[in-house]
C-alpha cells in the first residue's frame, strides 16, 4: 500500500510487528484488488456483511465461530507524528492485541449477568464500505480491506458515539467455511471518543 | 462554585464532614474554580523519561488546555515547555510524538532548540535590525514554571513557587517505588492509550485511592469468567487502604507466605523476585513479606492513578502481574480524557513483558474488562450530578467512620503494617476522604495572580544565557 504517508508501515506488517503476534500467519496480498465480479470478492463480501449483522447483534458466540484458533486480532494505538517519522502507531501499545482465548474470556465476560457496561444493552450498527479482496499465494487464503464505521448508542439521552477504522483481514478457507485468521483495524482517531471499547470491529 | 462564599463555605464543609454534595460532579463553577486554585498549583504528571530516551525525543502532553513539548535535549536533560510560538502564538509542534533536534514554527518559521532557545528567525536582519535590534540569545520558549522528576516519572506545575516535588510526594513515594522501582532499571511506559468519557475527573481519582467495596460488584463478571481470582467479597475486605503523604491505596491480603512466596503467588518470576529485593528497603518488603499486603490501586492527588493486578492469561491456572499508570485529565466539569499507559520493569524478561502486556490489555485500559464496568459508573454518575435534585443530595462518604468521628475499625499499628501513613483493614473510604479534604484546602485558598510572561523569562529551568539588559522585551515572570 502507498500513501501520503509513504515511510509508514504498511497494514500487513503489523501484526508482525507485535510482541502477541507471533502465532499468526504472515500471508500478504498478492497483486492488485480482485474484481467486483470475481466469486472470490463476492465470498469475501458476503462474510464481511454476514460478519456485520452478527456484531450488531452481539451474537458473539457465533462470531468467535467464525475466528480460526490461531487468529491475531490488532488494533494498535494511533498517533500524530511529523510527516516522514516512519510511524504512526504507538510503538508497542494497541487497544485489542488478541488471541482466541483473550478474545473468548471477553465474550464470555458479556455472557455473565454482571457486565454492566452492555446491561442494559448498547445498539449498534456497524457500517461497512469500500471492500476490496486480494488473492494471496495461497489459494485458501484471501486478504479483504474494508472501512467499518461503528455507531454505538446507550441509554435514552446519552449522545450516540462513532468509530471510524481500516480494516485489513485475511481470511481462511476451513472445511467449516471461510475463517477470520487475521485482522488489523486502523482506527482513526488517536483519542478515542467512546467511553470504552467493549465492542468489537 | 456556589452563589456565594457563605454556599461554598458550607460546600467545603460537608466534604470535610464526609457528606459530599453530589453536584461537585458536574457543576461548571466548581471546575472553573478547580482550574483557577487546583490545576494551577498542583504537581501534575506529564509523562515518564522512557517515553523519551534518546537525545531529541519528545511527547506533547496536555495540562488542562495548555501544550507542553516534553523533550529530551542534546545535552540529556528533560525540558518541558509551553508549546506556543513566542512571535505570533502558532502551536510549534503538532505531533504527539517524535524526534527533533529543532522545531520550526509552521507560521512564519522561527525555529527553536529542542531545549527551547530560539535560534532562527527568516529576515532577522531585515525585519529586526538582527541581532542588535533583537537577540536571539535568551529567547526561549516558555518553560514550565515548575518541572522535576521522581523515578523517572515527570512532573509540571504551574505555579513557579510549587513546594519540591518530593516533599508535595512525602511519604508516598515509599508505594511509588513498587510500582516503579521493581529494579535498578526502573520502568518503561508504553502508550498511552487515550479516550474520553463523560465523566467527572474526580470519580476515577477516588476510586482508584481507595474503593475497595466496589470491586465484588462492580467486577463480578471477570471472576466468573476465572481471569481474576481474587475479588471475591470476603477476600477484598481483607485487604488494607493506606493514606501517606499526597497519595493512598488499596491492598490485598495474601495467604501465608514469606516474601518470595507471596511474590511468585502473583506471578513474578524469581529473576524478578531477586532483583526487587536489592532495590526495595527491608520495611517495603515486610509490607509483603510480614504483614502479608500486595499494593494494588492507588491515587495521587489530584489526577494520577497507578494499578496492579495479577490475572490468568491464558488457560492454565498461572497469573502474572501487570502494571498501569494513568491520568484523569479534566476536559470539563463532565468529561475526561483518560490518559492509560502499560508499565513494566525495564530489566524483566522479553516473555514476562510481552504476557504482562497482554494480562494489562484484558483487564485495564480502553479495553480492559475491569475498567469497562468502571467507566460505565462512573458516566451515569456524573449524568445524574447534573441537575437541581444533586444539589439537594449530600452524598455518604463516611464509610469507616462512627458519628463522632472516629473509626469502626482502629489503625493497623506498625507491627502490623510496616509501610508509613495510616492504614485500615477492610471496607472504608478513608482514602477518598483524604483525597477530597486536600481538595478543599485548595479550593479555598486563594491563588496570587501571575504577570505576564515572554520568552525572555528566567523561570527555574531556563537554560542560563548572559544577560542582556538591553533586550527591548525582556520582563521577568512575576505577580501582577
Ligand atoms: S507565529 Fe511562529 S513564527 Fe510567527
Ligand atoms: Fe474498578
């Protein structure tokens, strides 16, 4: 990926980069977007929306279904830097840097009677836009860059709060069906205007 | 704050009786007299000297509505000053991290040393008369009135004459060293994660002094789901809180044990063990050692925050400890940006890191599963602090107190608790009441106003230049 933002690391190095990392596949992209009329866009879109339904739904035992064992789910700290500095992750610090057990204590978390923080329940609706899949040198894997924005609305008088991210997947093919084995969410804000990130992207 | 003195008098009055009016909450007069006689004198973190290690490193850290650059200087030392260009006013760095040997003011370009001298100025010939009709040399930006640092941890205040920052500290600096001191090598900070919630700055800073009551039901949900196992309500209330010096805490109680067992029973590796018993004092260790207590939240006054914790990672039953720091900085009577940065120490092991890491991620932080159900508190409360029935309400923070002042339970004595301050097993809210009673000293004493300032002050850490008594600007900072 190029971008104003030339010297940056691009998305799929870092997971790479985390210390949590380490499990995970390191598959990168290969070559430019599918087209939209390639069955593979097509899967790959389909699971991205499937996906979103059950996030709004906070049907997270099926969504965790859907996470291969060895998945690495990233979302790294953003920060300001000078254009050139190289970066603009926080070196070593993420909101979520997961695994499938860190990822299954949370949703068994909002399975108990005491989380009080979805009790009563937020709503939400996850917005999702601009998806584009790239093969990899594996045909069961795909790479799938998606825009997600997250409206989350709690109680009656509250103001609804949003979180806007890039999202970098790559998915699996499993006699199961397709699997998230990797997903790298670029937020875009640096200071986080939600109360917290019980949520998932 | 109130309509009146005689409103706010009896204001300050309840808090020192232990009834607390809610509306202190969210009332924008008691914030704007909290930025006028707190914010302006107290010692306030800023950041920790690992988050800039190398010459010309430097974060930009907030107090209140100023920007200060944090920065590392060529010579080594810490700067911190006012991120305001001295000529027409332009922020002069807008990243929030970096690496500058100068930085160059996007306005009109005067440029400045990473230790805040001015050095360039496009024209200055031909739009000053150069050096004799402006000298460069004593210009800098300004700096902090007050700056200093304790085990690496940064501080600023803004008021020029702050007492020393070990003295404002006094005897908490003996908890600060557990958390910050595990070793020679002291600690290194990652992060911060940052977020804002629409809650009073205040809450967060009680809370983490010493609510030990809230944890059985505010944090059910991580013991049930087995990554704490401590919380339990009979294992809470036998912990203790400690108030000593600026700031307090809460504990809890380990099973039988001498030092290195307690230690390893919340994870620490024995390579960690052995080092933290070269740095700590024989009386920090028989805290834990002998009496048995393991320091877990604590405040200092006003708005830092440290934890420790000791939750499962991964499946098998092991536990390993983490720490946090953090900062309740005050966006406005109802809101505020949590500022959460992941501690360790500098000489652990990369896996202890990296696990600590993870074990610091699934509990605090943006999104931890104890602070989720914290900050949901702490929202609804500071909603409800809003309105006219608040004023009405004086809230009950006596726990631990009988009606004529004295306590349910006696202070631990010092065979029982050998760290200094006071100290009480079990449920009380001591520590908050410290915490707001310092409050109301502040918010009743008056601050002296201060003159204006340029960039040829001569604050405390200014870099020492000749002289020039002949600079057509140069006004010493002093009252007005
Ligand atoms: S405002 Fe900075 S150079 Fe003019
Ligand atoms: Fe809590």
């Amino acid at each position: 990926m190029t971008s104003m933002h030339g010297s940056v690391p691009s998305v799929d190095s870092l997971s790479g980069q985390s210390v949590l990392g380490g499990g995970a596949s390191r598959l990168r992209r290969a070559g430019p977007s599918v087209s939209f009329g390639d069955e593979r866009h097509q899967t790959a879109h389909r699971w991205l929306v499937d996906e979103a339904w059950l996030l709004d739904l906070q049907s997270y035992d099926e969504w965790l279904a859907l996470l291969t064992d060895d998945i690495h789910y990233l979302m790294p700290v953003r920060v300001t830097t000078a254009l050139g500095a190289g970066y603009d992750t926080s070196p070593g610090m993420a909101h979520f840097d997961e695994d499938k057990y860190s990822l299954s204590r949370r949703v068994a978390r909002f399975q108990t009677e005491h989380a009080w923080t979805e009790d009563p329940p937020s709503r939400l609706r996850h917005h999702l836009s601009n998806v584009r899949t790239f093969a990899t040198e594996d045909a069961d894997h795909l790479v799938v860059e998606s825009a997600t924005l997250l409206f989350r609305s709690r109680g009656d008088v509250r103001e609804g709060s949003l979180v806007s991210a890039g999202r970098e997947d790559l998915l699996r093919r499993t006699p199961e069906g397709w699997k998230l084995a990797r997903r790298t969410i670029l937020v875009d804000d640096s200071v986080i205007r939600m109360q917290n990130l019980a949520i998932f992207l | 704050m109130a309509d009146t003195d005689a409103g706010q008098a009896a204001v300050l009055d309840a808090v020192r009786r232990g009834m607390i009016p809610a509306h202190i909450y969210n009332d924008r007069e008691v914030f704007e007299l909290e930025k006028k006689r707190l914010f302006s004198r107290a010692w306030l973190f800023v950041g920790h000297e690992s988050e800039i290690p190398q010459a010309g490193d430097y974060v930009v850290r907030r107090v209140l509505e100023d920007s200060f650059i944090i920065a590392r200087d060529e010579a080594g030392e810490v700067r911190a000053h006012f991120n305001m260009c001295l000529h027409r006013g332009m922020q002069v760095c807008r990243a929030e991290m970096g690496n500058a040997s100068h930085f160059r003011c996007p306005y009109h370009g005067w440029s400045y040393r990473n230790d805040g001298r001015l050095v360039g100025l496009p024209f200055h010939r031909d739009a000053y008369g150069g050096e004799a009709g402006f000298p460069r040399q004593g210009q800098r930006l300004l700096p902090a009135p007050s700056l200093a640092s304790y085990n690496g941890l940064i501080f600023v205040s803004l008021d020029p004459a702050a007492p020393p920052l070990e003295e404002f500290l006094g005897d908490f600096r003996f908890y600060l060293d557990f958390y910050t001191q595990q070793s020679s090598g002291g600690i290194e900070l990652r992060g911060p994660q940052r977020w804002r919630v629409k809650a009073n700055w205040k809450i967060g800073a009680e809370n983490f002094a010493g609510d030990m009551y809230h944890t059985p039901q505010t944090h059910t949900s991580v013991v049930e789901i087995g990554l704490f196992r401590e919380p339990k309500a009979e294992k809470r209330k036998d912990g203790c809180t400690y108030w000593a010096g600026a700031g307090g805490g809460t504990t809890y109680k380990l099973p039988a044990g001498d030092f290195d067992e307690r230690m390893r029973y919340v994870g620490y590796p024995q390579e960690m063990i052995d080092r933290i018993k070269a740095q700590w004092t024989p009386e920090q260790q028989r805290v834990v050692g002998e009496d048995g207590f393991m320091i877990s939240a604590a405040s200092i006054y006003p708005n830092l925050s440290f934890v420790h914790n000791w939750p499962r990672v991964g499946e098998s039953d092991d536990v390993l400890p983490f720490i946090s720091i953090r900062q309740w900085q005050p966006i406005s009577e109802d809101e505020t940006e949590v500022l959460s940065w992941f501690a360790v120490d500098a000489q652990a092991p990369e896996e202890f890191k990296a696990l600590s890491y993870k074990a610091y991620l699934m509990c605090f932080g943006s999104t931890g599963m104890f602070e989720q159900d914290d900050v949901e508190n702490w929202v609804s409360l500071t909603n409800t602090a809003a309105g006219s029935m608040a004023r009405r309400l004086l809230l009950n923070s006596r726990m631990g107190m009988l009606p004529d002042g004295s306590g349910v339970v006696p202070a631990l004595t010092p065979d029982q608790f050998s760290g200094p301050g006071t100290a009480y097993v079990g449920y009380g809210e001591y520590n908050q009441r410290e915490l707001l009673n310092r409050w109301a000293d502040d918010m009743e004493r008056p601050v002296p106003a201060t003159g204006p300032a340029t960039g040829a002050g001569d604050a405390p850490s200014a870099v020492a230049a000749a002289p020039d008594p002949a600079a057509p600007v140069a006004e010493a900072v002093g009252q007005a």
